[in-house]
C-alpha cells in the first residue's frame, strides 16, 4: 500500500509528510467545535509519514513516525560538493542527458515526433487530392498536427535544459542551507 501512494499508482491511497505541529494544527482544526485543550508538550522535530487510504465512505490515516537527524555541516558540505561534480560533469558532457529514463523519454518523444510530421505530411497531400467538400475538414487536422508536431518538439528540446535548471536549484538551495 505504501509502494503504491508513494508512486501515485492509486487514487485511494496517498503519503503525506508532516512535522509535529503540522499534526498539532491539524488536530486543532478537526477540535474547534469542541472545547480547546492546551497541550504542554515541547515541540520536537519528529517528522511523520502519513499513510491515507480513502474509501467511499471513510478515510484512514496510517501515520508512520520518522526519526529526524540534525544535519551535520560536513554532511551538508559533501552533498554539495557531490552535486557540483555531477553538475560539472553533465556540462562537460555538453548538456547531454546522463540518465537512461531521460535519453529513452527523449528517444521516445523523437519517435513520436517524426510520426506526427509524417501525418502531417500525409494530410497536406490529402488536401491537395481532395475535393473542396472535405478541405476544411482536413484544414483543422493539420492545424491539430501541427500543433502537436510543436508541442512535442518544445518537450524535447527542453527535457535536458530542465534536468540541468533543476540541478542548479538544488545546489543552491543546498549553498544556502550550509551557509545559514
């Protein structure tokens, strides 16, 4: 069950990630009707992973403690110093995609491409057989295609731009952590 929330295979089965007064707010929220106890315990920084299987009828939450560690500066400074390297090494390797599931997506997306303009060609050829009955017709599949054929070609071309902008983004914040 929770295999399948964490890779989003089901719509009645979802994870969430929450703090200690996450859970404290929420449990305030679900009491404003009753009267309002105060509680006396120290905030901690345990984390929870909770767990919620929606029904048609009910709802239950699973919550899973999670043990916090404190980040350690040396830590933090190898995580960085790991991400500077792949980031140097995915620029020189001239921005091209390292992962297999990324080169394959791009692959896949060529592939799908090429089929579109293939069709695209094959409807402006139609159009210039056909009679004039069915040209508007055949006017809104290739602006269909065509949009497609763009819509595809702009995914491809920015997949590899994305993996590096999302690099740079975690290093950053990641500089920022470390210098706080």
């Amino acid at each position: 069950m929770l295999a399948s929330a964490i890779r989003q295979e089901s719509d009645s089965v979802f994870v969430d990630l929450l703090t200690y007064a996450d859970l404290e707010t929420l449990k305030s929220r679900k009491g404003a009707g009753r009267a309002a106890l105060q509680r006396t315990i120290p905030p901690n920084n345990k984390r929870y992973l909770i767990l919620t299987y929606a029904a048609e009828f009910d709802r239950v939450h699973y919550p899973l403690p999670l043990l916090y560690e404190e980040p350690t500066v040396e830590s933090l400074q190898s995580v960085v110093q790991q991400l500077r390297t792949e980031l140097a090494q995915s620029a020189s390797a001239g921005g091209k995609v390292k992962h297999s599931e990324s080169a394959a997506e791009v692959r896949r997306l060529r592939e799908e491409n090429s089929a579109l303009e293939r069709r695209l060609e094959e409807t402006q050829q139609q159009a210039n057989d056909s009679s004039l009955s069915s040209s508007e017709q055949l006017q809104i599949d290739y602006a269909e295609a065509q949009q497609e054929v763009t819509l595809v070609s702009e995914h491809v071309y920015l997949s590899p731009c994305l993996i590096l902008g999302t690099a740079m983004f975690a290093c950053a914040q990641l500089l920022l952590r470390a210098q706080a």
